[in-house]
C-alpha cells in the first residue's frame, strides 16, 4: 500500500483535506482520511506544501482520432460520404500513440470522451477511454459511451455548401434525418422482437439500425453537438419525441435558455471557450454559460473539444469558468465528478473516493493557477514516467 500524506486534497465532490491522506492499493484508492495516522509497513509519500486532485476528465474531445501534428492521414473523425454513419465506432479510427494523449496527461487529463466528429447528422460511436495505454483495449473506461450527433450549420454546410448538395441542406433536413432514423430504429426493433418468437421472421442484420437501437434502449445517450438555442430545444424536442437520454454537447447559447435546459433534465457539456466565435452560431460565446446553467440547476462539465482547444488547457477552461462566476469547486466538479455522471463512469472516476481507480494529479500549485505544474500524473495506481 502506497499512502500519500500531508498535501492538500481536492476530492472532487467539493470537499477539501488541508493535510489529508491518500491510500492506493491494487490500482485502486483504499481510503481518503481528512487526518489519520499511515499504516504499518505502507510505503509513506510526502507530499508537503502540494495538492492533490482526481484525473481530470474531458467530456467531449477528439484525441487520437483527430491526430495532432500531421494532415489529412491522421483526421479520421469526419466520414463526409454520406449523413447517417451510426455504424461507425470510434475505437477502430483511435491512434493511441497520438500525441494527444501525452499533451493531456501533461494538463492533468486522465480520461477523456473522444469520438466522430460533427459533419454529420449522426455521426457514429464515442468512447470514454483513459490517456495511457499501448491498445485502445487497455484503455477502454466505457464502449459505446454514446451516439454522436449534429444539428446546425455544420451538416448543412458539408452536405449544403461544401459538398454534393443534398439533404440536409436546411435545419429542417437535419431534424428530419434524426427522427427518420429513430423512427427506422423502432422499426426494426419491432422486428427483432418478432424474430424472438418466430427464428424466420428475424430480420437481415443491419449495422446502423443496432446501433441506433441501443440509443432507443437508454443503453447509450445521444451526444448532439448543438451552439443555438433553437438547435438545443430541437434536440431536446426530438429526444422527448423518442424517449431517449440526451447530452447537450456545445451548448454555446445556452445561458439563454438555462432554465427551459433544466427542466428538461439534460445535463450540458460546455465549450470550447477558448478563443473567438469561429462561426455565426458562436457569435455569443461566453465564459458566463457554465454559470447561468448551474445557477438554473443544470449538471454542468467543461469541454476543449480538443484539437479545436489543446486539451491540455482543460484546468484553463474551468479556472476561466470560475472566473466569469461558476464557484471554484463547482469549477473543479466540471472537469471530475460532473463529467464523469454526464459520460456515466462515476463508479470508477471523477473523484476520490474508496473502491475507484486511483487516478489523481499531484500538482506544485492550485491547478487553476496558470503557472501550476502537474507534478506526478498517477492511472490506476501507475505513476505515468514520461512527464
């Protein structure tokens, strides 16, 4: 057993040891003690004047399957060939060697989402993975974590204006796409239930529609990348419509709409923050979102939708958050606890607590303040060498 002493403790679920101990065992967190004396024959590590925090977690990025530092061989999220790509999983265009991955564990990252991106009106499978690893199946936290999907002007300018003109040209033809799937899916759903009862009456296997199936099972959510509030309040329609679970993901605009967002009960996945508007439905970017949505009672976390904002600037983004009003721990809670409810891997990371993975950052300084280093990256109980 590794116990690590008298540094200060963020445990990610708002609570703060100022000379706490951290217990790690197996990979595992054994116990996290506000005070207390080690055990015998533990190996003690002195953290004095340091801070400890959970790996943080990126809810909503592209590592490894939009590859950093080279061109079009290593842009593998966008398949532009055809609108509704569901079958698509992201664990077959991962490159674990991208270096992505080394630049998130520098910022303190552990786990991140990553996944297709937003050309298409459904783009295919995400996955939640951790940011070390030789295979993605090593890696693997949660597979499939969702169903990626897109409302506004990026279909309809791949397909509209970018491409070979057809549907979805408009915001209509994107919503309509959508509910046609979904609508496709309970069909074969239907039939699949039939096959049940009669082996002959099974239908031809059809990779798209199983896939959209488990997003009608609430076995995954439907991650849609919306920035305007009227492509947040379709999506909310279209999930209502079909009874699914939903993460608002983007959710530019919506401190305009906080509290129709939170009575809805989807949770959003803010950013990326850091930078300007790069299109018109971004013209109202602003660091105030992530506040007015807690304010109204909405499970927030923090994106860098990274490569768009390097990921290791995700502490950046929530210190910038609580800088425009979000509170510091709720700050802290977007890029642990929160991110990890909202990606459904809470029982493993997010914060620290006995029986979850020992993933946790050392850091020299508070990890919102810009000169502050991550000192020792540790996953599942292995100190990460190469930082």
């Amino acid at each position: 057993m590794q116990v690590f002493k008298n540094a200060r403790i963020m445990n990610g679920k708002g609570d703060v040891f100022e000379s706490g101990l951290l217990l790690v065992e197996d990979g595992k967190i054994v116990d996290v003690l506000k005070e207390g004396n080690v055990p015998e024959g533990a190996e003690e590590i002195d953290l004095e004047g340091k801070i400890i925090t959970p790996g943080f977690i990126d809810a909503h990025s592209h590592v490894g399957i939009g590859e950093v530092g080279v061109g079009w061989e290593g842009q593998d999220y966008n398949e532009i060939s055809e609108p509704i790509t569901p079958h698509l999983r992201a664990i077959d265009g991962i490159l674990p060697e991208d270096g992505g991955f080394k630049s998130a564990r520098s910022g303190g990252v552990t786990t991140i989402m990553t996944g297709p991106g937003s050309a298409n009106v459904i783009g295919g499978e995400t996955v939640v993975v951790k940011t070390a690893g030789k295979t993605i199946e090593e890696m693997i936290v949660r597979n499939p974590a969702g169903m990626k999907a897109a409302l506004g002007e990026n279909p309809k300018r791949v397909y509209g204006v970018m491409g070979p003109k057809k549907s979805p040209i408009t915001r209509m033809a994107s919503a309509a796409l959508l509910r046609e799937t979904l609508v496709k899916a309970e069909n074969y759903r239907a039939k699949l239930e039939k096959g049940k009862e009669d082996p002959e009456k099974l239908p031809e296997r059809d990779l798209k529609m199983e896939a959209m199936v488990r997003v009608l099972d609430r076995e995954m959510p439907l991650r849609l990348h919306a920035h305007r509030a009227d492509d947040i309040m379709t999506g909310i329609r279209v999930a209502r419509e079909f009874n699914i679970d939903l993460t608002l993901e983007h959710c530019t605009e919506g401190h305009k709409i906080a509290g129709e967002i939170a009575e809805s009960g989807y949770p959003a996945i803010v950013g990326p923050s850091l930078g300007p508007a790069t299109k018109l439905e971004t013209k109202d970017i602003t660091w105030e979102t992530p506040k007015k949505l807690y304010e109204a009672g909405v499970k927030v976390a923090i994106m860098t939708d990274h490569p768009v904002v390097p990921i290791e600037y995700l502490s950046l983004c929530a210190s910038l958050a609580m800088k425009a009003g979000l509170p510091e721990q709720e700050s802290l809670k977007a890029i642990t606890l929160n991110a990890a409810e909202i990606l459904g891997i809470e029982d493993r990371v997010g914060s620290l607590e006995k029986g979850k993975d020992a993933d946790f950052v050392v850091w020299d300084k508070h990890p919102f303040d810009v000169h502050s280093r991550a000192l020792k990256i540790y996953i599942q109980g292995e100190l990460i060498k190469d930082e």
